[in-house]
C-alpha cells in the first residue's frame, strides 16, 4: 500500500516541480520539506 507522501512525491515528480517550490508554497524551507519526506 502506498502512502500519502509516497503518493505526493509520486505526483510531483510526475510533475515536474521542484521540492523548492512545494517548500516555498508551504512557508518551509527546501530541506525541511525533504525531511518531512523521508520521515518514516
């Protein structure tokens, strides 16, 4: 089974957005948004 943030990195690679700009509509910076991503 896939995960919510399997599923939301999946679409924005699919995408073609950079983690920056997810990071940067979230008010995060770049490697917070990375860590929030591989949190297990």
């Amino acid at each position: 089974m896939i995960n919510i943030l399997e599923k939301i990195e999946t679409i924005r690679k699919e995408k073609g957005i950079k983690q920056s700009v997810i990071a940067e509509q979230l008010g995060v910076k770049q490697n917070t948004y990375s860590q929030y991503m591989t949190w297990n």
